[in-house]
C-alpha cells in the first residue's frame, strides 16, 4: 500500500538499538514506510542491477587487481 508514517518524539521513545547513541532528551524524526511484498525480497533491482551477478574473480593480492586494471585499460579485459 505504501503508507509513510512520520512522527516528532524524544529519542527516549525509541527502543535503545534504534537510537544510535542519540541523547534520549533529544526530540529526533521517525519515518516509517510500509514496504511492498516485493521489496522485502532479498534481491537487488534497479538500472545497474543487471551487472551484478557479473562479479569477476576475486584478487589475492595487488599485482592481480594492477594487472586487471591494466587489462581493462588497454582493452585486453
């Protein structure tokens, strides 16, 4: 439905964790918005999310990741 809830109340309000060491005397803005089933999925959309199932191999140490950069850069990658 996408409802967006907005509230003014002190941090004292507010569960510890939520809080992130915020004064409890402090009056702090709570934004709650409802989420689509879709989004509570634990996928990845939007315009680039079509590279990152693209993931290359992972580098074992700075020679690699110079020697890929290179690659990329001269067109060989």
């Amino acid at each position: 439905m996408n409802r967006i809830v907005v509230r003014q109340v002190p941090a004292g309000e507010l569960p510890v964790d939520l809080r992130g060491g915020i004064d409890p005397s402090h009056r702090v803005e709570v934004t709650v918005r409802e989420l689509a089933p879709h989004e509570t999925e634990n996928r990845v959309t939007g315009h680039f999310s079509r590279f990152f199932g693209q993931r290359r191999a992972n580098f074992t140490d700075v020679d690699g990741i110079l020697a890929h950069v290179r690659a990329v850069r001269d067109g060989e990658g």
